[in-house]
C-alpha cells in the first residue's frame, strides 16, 4: 500500500474498549501484569501527516466533541503521538520530517485508549509515508515501548493482552450480525489518570475474578448473553470509590436496560451492552434523561479491524 511519491495520507485511529481487564499482579518496577481482551471501536480521531523538510510539528484541531485543553498543556515531546513519530525517526534514521495535524473525537484520559490510537496511528501511517519498511511486528515492538495499549492498537482488530500489554494475539469474533457488535459509551467529562488508579488499586477491592475464557468464546460465536456474564474490569471498584459520579453513570446505564455495564479501561468513560441499534440508541436516549448533569455520550460498534489509512489529497480526509 507504500506509494513513494505521496506527500501526505489520513489515518483514522479506532478508540478501544475493554471487555475483559484482569490484574495479576505488581512488578518490582511498579508497574502491573495484566490480561485483558480488547476490541476497537466504530469512534476515531483523525490525523493528517504531510511530509516535512527535517522537524516533527504537530497542530490540534478543535472539534466540538472533545475539550483538547488537556492535551496543550502537556509539553510538546510528552504526547505519545509525537513520541511515536519521534521513535520511528531514530529507529530507521529517516531524514526527513512530518506535520501532524491531530483531530481528537476520542475524550482523553477516559479509557478509550485514544493518546494510544493516535500513537498507534503514527507508527502505521508514517511507516508508510516515509517508506520505512519496518514490518508489523516491528512496529508492535516499538509500540510496547510508549505505552501498554499501544501495541494492541497496531496489531489492529480483536486481541488478548498480556503481560505490561506488549504480548498480543488476535482474537475470532463472529460476523453474525446478531452477535456483540453495538455498545453506548459515556464519559463523565473529566480524564482519569491511569497511573493514580493503580497506585490505589488492592486486590482486596475487586470482585472474584471470572475466567477471560467467557469472553473470549463470546466473541468466536457471537453470544452477547455470554459476553455480559464474562465482563470483567479488576479496576472498577477502585474507581468507583475515587469518582462516584462514574458509578452513578453504570448504575444509570443499568436502569437505561443496558446488557452488561462494565468501566472501560481505568476509567473515566463507562460501557453498555446493546443487543442492537435500536437498542443502543435507546440506552443513550435513556441515560441523558437520567443523569441530573451533561454527559458525553455515543452509540458504537465494535470493528473487526483497526486503523485505517487513506493515501490522496488532503481534500479526501473523511
């Protein structure tokens, strides 16, 4: 798909969500082995790459769904899709550069792994646009190395992680139409830090942890009942204890009629099982009349692939 005279292309790079998130225990470095299954979702940022003489710029666009407040007061070198262009330079030694433009629709710090896809989204795209040749493989390497979700993002589509989240394998989803495919997200609009949740995270405040093996036959055959028993998120209880509000938002998801209600990630964007779309819009219909303040809220689909690149002008953005 390399095309060497292209100056430009637009990667549109999936959010995630987790069906499944078990933590096993804590490393001597602080940081967590986990288990999770997680699959992407129809709710994309945008990012245009245009080749550039030497330099790595990047520019946010506003949108009117996601505050990038957050994002500009985070110095430059620390957003991970800078970081990803960044390694991807030093790692193959291309001379050139690229400009970033960066559309956000993903809310960030919400568990919707969007600092990830948009990281994920550079290794792919400028992969291509600079000809690198650097294989997937490579690339899901180089991902591990920025952040834990980031090398399930490139490696695209369904998949178990394990591990910091650098071990990755795909995973069978049915393509029954009946199956788990629709979902309500809602965010309460304010970002959750990962890294705080589990310095708080005990063992003592989960759940009894259920097989990952529900889940993932849920999604091979296409068995949403199956998929609701099996949802799991070790670190539910722990934000729900901090953010009091997030729970209000699952226990109001419940009341919409929602399938299954489980955190996504470390929070702060919550999820409810629909058993279509009819279903999922009128959770999300529900949920706003229910909550006493504004919400973000979106009905989406989980996709069977990953990120996605466009080579062209960039009048053909989408």
């Amino acid at each position: 798909m390399s095309q060497n005279g292209a100056n430009s292309l637009v990667v549109r790079t999936p959010a995630k969500i987790n069906l499944y998130l078990g933590v096993l225990g804590r490393r001597d470095n602080g940081y967590h082995d986990i288990e999770s299954v997680l699959v992407p979702v129809s709710l994309f940022d945008t990012i245009v790459m245009e080749k550039a003489s030497d330099s790595i710029e990047m520019v946010l666009e506003e949108t009117s769904s996601v505050s990038t407040d957050t994002i500009r007061g985070t110095h430059f070198a620390d957003n991970l899709a800078v970081k990803a262009a960044r390694m991807l330079k030093a790692e193959t030694g291309y001379l050139g550069g690229v400009r970033i433009r960066l559309e956000k629709n993903i809310p960030i710090g919400g568990g919707l792994g969007g600092g990830s896809a948009d990281a994920a989204g550079v290794l792919i795209g400028l992969n291509e646009l600079w000809n690198t040749g650097l294989s997937r493989d490579k690339l899901i390497e180089m991902g591990g190395r920025l952040g834990c979700d980031i090398p399930a993002l490139v490696y695209g589509g369904p998949v178990l992680m394990q591990g910091l989240g650098e071990k990755v394998s795909g995973l069978s989803m049915s393509n029954g139409e009946k199956g788990l495919r629709w979902l309500v997200l809602v965010n309460p609009g304010f970002g959750v830090s990962t890294g705080d949740i589990y310095s708080r995270y005990s063992l003592s405040l989960t759940s009894v942890q259920i097989p990952i093996t529900h889940t993932i036959s849920a999604l091979k055959e296409g068995d949403v009942n199956l998929a609701v028993k099996g949802l799991f998120n070790a670190l539910q209880d722990t934000v729900f204890i901090k953010y009091p509000l997030i729970e209000i938002i699952a226990e109001n998801l419940r009341k919409a009629k929602a399938s299954g209600v489980l955190l996504s990630g470390s929070g702060a964007s919550v999820f409810g099982v629909a058993h279509d779309e009819k279903h999922a819009n009128e959770i999300s219909e529900r949920v706003r009349q229910l909550m006493d303040c504004p919400v973000w809220s979106r009905v989406v689909k989980i996709l069977p692939d990953g990120v996605m690149v466009a080579h062209g002008p960039l009048e053909a953005r989408v």
